[in-house]
C-alpha cells in the first residue's frame, strides 16, 4: 500500500509540510506534560481514522513509558479509570476540538472552563495548538491515504 501523493516530493506542499511540522517543535518545551500531549494526539487521530497517525503517538508515547493500559483506553477514557481529572479534561477538550463540526456552538464554556481548571494559560495556548496540529496531520494523512503500521518511534526525529 502507498499513499496517494508524496508530499514531501511537490516543492509547495514539501515546505507547507515543512511549516507544519516545524509549528509543533515549541510543544516539547511547553509545560504541558509529554503524556497529556501523546493522548490528546492517540485521542484526535482515533477520532479522525488516521491510522499513520494513530500508530506513531501510540508507540511514541509506549516508547516514552506509556502503558499499554492506558493506551489502549484512550477510545474509551470516560469510562477508565487511569486518567487524572487534568487529563480526562484535556481528552474532552480533544473531543469537542476534534468534532468542532458536528457541534452547534463548538467548544462548550464548561469543557473549557473545566480544563482552565487543571491548566495554565500556557498550558491551554499549548493544548489548544496541540490539538489544532494533530487535527491538520490527521487531514492531510486521511487524504493521501497515508499507510499505517511500519513507524519506529523517533524516526521523524
């Protein structure tokens, strides 16, 4: 299986690509925890189908000492029991990000005002981007029918 286009062929979609990319280097130095980081980008790319994605942040975040259990709840994080308040806040904020389209309103006042809760202002400003950057990969990788299976953690690094 290949994807449809390479994008890194193309010299516009190559530097888009590479804009895109370089937008999510300051994530690493923010103070919203790695972890938080790797389940909200699982949580949108389940949402979203994207399987190349869906495999890279399960295995970074396996890699990063993840555990399997909590990995493999992320589908279903209402009903776990292995995520903290601040987390569970973050993956609802995810959620309703991620389906901004289906909602009538969009975020809702209490899904944010429950992770301001558990969150600084640069801790939101790094969520908020987190999750705006996973939705954008998670689109073009749909799109070209990005195949899933064969990443290695830190191969991108």
């Amino acid at each position: 299986m290949e994807a449809r286009l390479n994008l890194f062929a193309d010299p516009v979609s190559a530097k888009v690509m590479k804009h895109i990319v370089a937008a999510g280097r300051p994530l690493a130095e923010s103070t919203l925890p790695p972890a938080t980081q790797e389940l909200v980008k699982l949580r949108a790319s389940q949402i979203n189908g994207c399987g190349f994605c869906t495999d890279m942040h399960s295995k970074d975040a396996e890699a990063a000492g993840e555990t399997s259990v909590r990995l493999n709840l992320v589908a279903a994080w209402r009903e776990a029991t292995v995520f903290t308040d601040a987390e569970r806040a973050a993956l609802e904020l995810t959620e309703q990000a991620t389906r901004i389209a289906d909602a009538a309103g969009g975020v809702t006042d209490e899904c944010w005002a429950n992770a301001a809760k558990h969150y600084d202002e640069a801790q939101l400003a790094a969520l908020v981007s987190c999750v705006a950057l996973i939705n954008a990969f998670n689109r073009v990788n749909v799109m070209i029918q990005q195949p899933a299976g064969d990443y290695r953690p830190g191969q991108f690094a």
